[in-house]
C-alpha cells in the first residue's frame, strides 16, 4: 500500500453530491405501483393510501367491564336493589330491552341491552339469589364503549405511508379487514461481472475470488424495501453481459451492475453500456471511485466497481437513500459523532472510512481504507464520512456518520 | 366511562415486575436450537456461533490497481524503462513468474506474478510500444494485496450473536461460504379465544367483534425473531379451547393465549388452565390487568387479556423483551421524553398511555385509556409508562417511554 497521489496530475473527478443527484434523478422515472397482500404477509410493508374503517368501531355499544347493566334512572338513591333478569355474554346474542327496576348481568364487551344506559362492576355489587344491590352510584355511559367511539365509519385509520407495525395490522383486523393496499417493492436486478468471480462453495481456479458482489447487493436492495428480480454472475464475456442485462430491463424497475466499469483492458460493463449512452465517471470517493449510470430499455443502470467493500459503499451512498424513499421506509439519519483515534485520508476525495459507533457518541476506525477488506467491514456498523478537503483526523474530531 | 375507584376496596394486585420476572423465568426453559441456512435467506438470522473464516482472504497476492507489476529492485532509480511482458487478467490464470528487467501489465484483482513485488499505477507511467517507463519510485509491496491481510484462516469473521447484515453476508460469501448456522426461530402458537370473535372478512352476528389479537400477537411475536407453528381462534366452549392447546403444546416452544383469563362467567382459558396449575394473577397494570402463566406438557403458556389493545400491551411489556433477547435480537430501549400534554391516570396501577414520540425529545398521548380503543392504538409509536402511584402528568413532565 502507498499513498495514492505522489504530485502526478489527476483528471478532475465528479463530487459524491453530484453524481447522487445523477442517480437520484435516474431512479425518479421508476414507476411505483401498488399491489394488496393479505395483512398476514403485510408487515412491514407501506401503504399505498389512507385506509378508511368500513365500519363503527366498537361495532355495537357494549360494556367495557364484567358487571350489571341497568337504567341509571334505578340509581337515583344508593344502595338500591334491583332484579336480576338475563345474562349477556360476549358472544353471539340479541338481548331482550331490559325491563325498569332490572339489571341485566353483563360481561366485558358484550352487548348493552336497550334500556340499560350504564355498567355497574361487579366488585360494585352485592348479589343475594336473583337480589342485585348496587353500592356506588353511576351516570349514564358510565362504563359503556359507544359505537365509533374508538373509530367511525368512513374515517381513517391508517394514513398512506405507514410501515406497516403489528399495531396497524390489528387496527385494520379489528374493522374486519383482510388485505391491504401497499407499495409494490421495486423489483432489483443485480449483475455481477468478472471473469475472476467464482461462486461461493465452488473451488476457485488460480486467480479467481469468491462473489461477495451479488448476496451484498441484493439483500442490501432487499433490506432498501426492494425485490429482487433476477441475480446474474456473468465473466467479461460481452454477449454474456449484455444477454443478462437484456433480461434484466425486461424484468426490473432497476438494474444494479458490479465490476467492468474502470479502466483497465477488460472492462465489460463499460464496453457494453457506453455505447448504450452510459454516463461514466470517475468519482472523488474512496472507496468506489469508477461509477457509471445508463437507461436502457428506459429502465435504470446504476453500475459500481467490483471491489467489494467499493461495491457496499458505492450501495450505501448513492441507492440506499433513493430506494428507501421510493419504497416508503424511513431515512437512515446520519448521526455526528466522537472520534476515538488517529487516521488518514487521500486528499481530493471523499473517504469512507469502515467504523463502529461506540457508547456515549463516540466511534473507532475498523479498517484500513482499502476496497478488497471485505471481511474486516463485517466488524464496521457505520461508515466515517471524511469531506475531500480533510487528510487527518484526530482523537476527540466531531466527524458525521452514516450508520450502515 | 368513569374513574375505576370510589373508595370500594380493591384485592392486592401483583406488580408489572413481579409478574414479568414469572415470565422472563418461564421462558428460560426453552431449549434454543440452531440450524443452517443459506445466505440468500440469512439476513435478519441471528448467529449461533462464531464464523471462521476457512480460508485466507485475499485468496492469492493480487493487485490492488490497474497498472504494472514489476520488482521493486528495477526501480532503483527513476524513470526507468523496462520492457512490458504479458498481460495479467483479473481472471483464471497462472502467471509466468516475471524477469528480471521486465513488467506485466496487470488488472486490479490480478495474481502479481512470481518475481514481482510491487505494483505501479497506470497514470504513473508512460507506455510506448512494449517500453514502460516508470515515472515514480515504488518500494516493495506498493499496491499489492497479501494473502491473508483481509482475515486469515481460522481467524473470526463473525461474532456469535450477530444480527446478519448485507456485509456480514458478504465477508460469509467471500470466504466462500454459501450457508451459516443460526439460531432457530422459537415457534410461538397463538390462541385467540372468546365466542365473540369472527375472523375479519366475515360478517358478525349481532354480539360478535373482528378478532384483532390474532394477527397482533402473530406479527408481534415475529417481530420479535420467532416464528408462528399454530393460530386458532376458539369460541368459549372448554373441548376446543383444550383441543387448540394441546395441538399447540405439540408444535410450539411457546403458547400465547388472548382472552378468558378474567373473572366473568365465561373464561374459558383460566377454567382450563387452573386445573393445569395456572398461576393467576391481577397485575397492577392497565391495560392488561388479568393475566397468567401455566406449564402444560413442559411448554410455556402465557395468558393475556382479550381486549385487543390490552392484549398489545401485555405482549410489549411481558413477552417482547424476553422473546427479543431469547432471539438474539437487540433490546428495545426505553427513552425519557417530555410530555406535551396535561394527563391523568388511575392510582395504585402502573399505567401504560398510548402516545406519539415528537421532535426533539418530545411525546404526546394520542389515545385515552380505555382498552378497546385498537384504531386509536394505530396512531401511537410508543407506551407512556405511568408509575403506579402517579394519578397526574403535567406538560413538560419528564417521563418513561416503551418505543412500539
């Protein structure tokens, strides 16, 4: 390893905020769709509009207690004593209107029968036989739910956008509902190019690398709310590429390509999209400076370099944000913290740095910055945001962080 | 609705910690298991054992730019013009080890060839025909990557106990991993039961409400790292109460019941499980009051209260720190915030308000506190926690907050 820049020009680069703004843009003309999934499979999913209660919640008045229900005109003076007529189960049931000087035994959620205005509980009450002597006295609606007092017919009970929690799958269950209407996931196509790459659990020739590109990628855009829609490992075949990215635009709202996109002799991602109209650029980041953006088929290819932690930073910067907006779920927040030591940066580009945040604010470098320490950046949990202009940094710098 | 005390005097209720060190012992039964699975569907597993790497990573000495291998003994001084050999590939391939004098041309990623010991960036040279001249001193190592630098064999990639994300994944795929043990989902069976319930999409009888608690204490408890091995929903009849438990004490490490665990006179689940040993108890809490725990055939069984809101509560305050933790998942944290709103709540039971966390460090209620208010419920993001001898919070309160 040497330090990168030794007084020899460099062609200008593009800024991470600009070529984001690129791929923001690209991924603007996706179309969102919405599908209903039945609210078994609908938890975190996001809802595609408002949803109204078809119906009074509680559906009928009921007693919100196990107790007496009876007219509070009975009550005027207590103690009073009144009959016992019939009990009303929370269950299935049509109560008789209940008659003057009555009570009707009632239990929790079951219905009040016409005439009865309160509930009185039962730890309220002296019963001697069919005999009720009610203690305390009581008002009208006293320890009664009316119908729609939690909700009314027609009013809302999820607003469009909700991340849909175990609370909102109840709410929906509890107005009889079954399905919902929810964003569809962007469907995902991710492309891994190398003739190096070799799958994992297969023996790997002389100089070939296990695939860390296509599992990173893709549940990295699985975990963005997306859908995968096809995975491809192609070798730096040119017809072999451009048939996987063929069937990628006939299957996906996004294709998301690893590899081929610098500039060395074997570059396959970049022979066949720039002819396509690829926009390539050479990006003031580290890792992940080779990037590319391109439509075909009118469906969006956004390209990273093959390195894997380049790959995973180049996700984490520049789709992670776009795709969780697109998809409904909240924004990762950066957080500012405290540097517990000493490093290094390039100068001229931004650098992530692979962290771990830390109690009490503060987060450790993990990593050296090279893109191939791919198993080191399973210890990071956050990336240090190092501006381009800043080579050093010291014990106890303020620095952002974006949490991973 | 009315205040719940007028001087009637109230049998001893159990404490919300008492009865949750019941449940957190209750629970510590379950045997956890692990198992494999593959990394496509390992995101969100949870490590059951620590990860050594069975390989060196990098696989090979390889080069970390596009450029020139060469030995660092030709660059004595510089320029200095040697005579380019082949072309190495990021790719399969066994290089011919290099002579003395001469530089291959090679890839990022690319075996550096026997006889090389440093690499020169492309920019940092001048190329005429097979002549490279090397503008720039390098020392030996420069931009080459050594076998093992990223982790070595034997060596931890994984921590038991990690929650797996894409760059777990992806330091698992490029040791050439393809699967990963992890804890087993606790297979919780859920049982609504109540002669009142109907399934949402049916239409009630005159009596009946749409079963709620089901799909809470499903989406819940999968939330919480379980899985779902059964769901019934019984009426208040005793055989089938019984038949839905015994099939769930055959496939379940756990049992939640919704329901009948009160003191009407129709509580199918505390007349089934007392014969059983159930231990019943009155928490002081609200919502949630009635509760139990029982052992039927070595499995769990906890029982929550039927009002749904009630039955959401019970579950976040007893049962989702505990499955959490048995999961390997991280602990929700509590937040202290600042209470927008003037509120009151009942003495002598520890209170748990529905209520919304605001920007900076604020929350308000959203709810009142009756436990049927489930579309209510849908608006909040967070539990007040009310100790039990607090009958009034005031604006600007500093209080306990459970984020939901």
């Amino acid at each position: 390893m040497a330090a990168p820049n030794d007084g020899v020009v460099e062609e200008p680069r593009r800024s991470v905020d600009e070529h984001a703004r690129r791929i923001e843009a690209l991924l603007a003309d996706i179309a969102l769709r919405s599908e209903t999934v039945p609210l078994e499979r609908a938890r975190g999913r996001v809802t595609a509009a408002p949803v109204l209660s078809p119906v009074d919640l509680p559906l009928f008045r009921n007693s919100q207690m196990d107790g007496f229900a009876l007219s509070s005109s009975d009550l005027v003076s207590v103690p009073v004593t009144l009959t016992i007529g019939e009990t009303i189960a929370a269950a299935p049931t049509s109560p008789s209107p209940l008659a003057r000087g009555t009570a009707s035994r009632i239990m929790t959620g079951a219905v009040v029968p016409e005439g009865a205005d309160c509930v009185v509980p039962v730890e309220h009450t002296r019963v001697e036989g069919d005999r009720l002597t009610v203690l305390v006295a009581r008002s009208a609606g006293d320890y009664v739910r009316e119908p729609g007092s939690d909700v009314r017919t027609g009013a809302r009970i999820l607003s469009e956008g909700t991340v849909l929690a175990p609370r909102h799958l109840a709410a929906l269950a509890a107005s009889g509902l079954t399905e919902v209407s929810v964003l569809s996931r962007i469907r995902v196509a991710v492309i891994s190019s190398g003739a190096e790459l070799v799958a994992p659990g297969q023996t790997p020739a002389p100089g070939q690398v296990f695939d860390a590109n296509t599992i990173a990628l893709a549940s990295a855009s699985r975990e963005a709310g997306a859908e995968i829609a096809l995975i491809a490992r192609t070798s730096d075949d040119h017809a072999a590429f451009r048939a996987a990215l063929d069937e990628a635009v006939r299957t996906a709202d996004l294709v998301i390509t690893s590899g081929g996109v610098s500039k060395g002799d074997f570059e396959v991602v970049r022979d066949v999209l720039e002819p396509l109209g690829a926009d390539v650029a050479e990006v003031a980041m580290q890792p992940g400076g080779p990037q590319a953006t391109t439509t075909v088929e009118g469906v969006p290819v956004v390209s990273f370099p093959g390195n894997p932690v380049s790959a995973q930073v180049s996700f984490a910067v520049f789709l992670r944000p776009v795709l969780r907006r697109l998809s409904g779920l909240p924004a990762i927040v950066n957080e500012v913290r405290t540097l517990t030591d000493e490093a290094v940066s390039v100068p001229n580009r931004r650098q992530w740095l692979r962290a771990e945040r830390l109690p009490g604010g503060r987060v450790r470098v993990v990593s050296g910055p090279s893109s191939h320490l791919v198993a080191t950046m399973a210890a990071a949990d956050a990336l240090l945001d190092v501006p381009e202009n800043v080579t050093r940094l010291h014990v106890g710098d303020a620095i952002e962080v974006v949490p991973l």
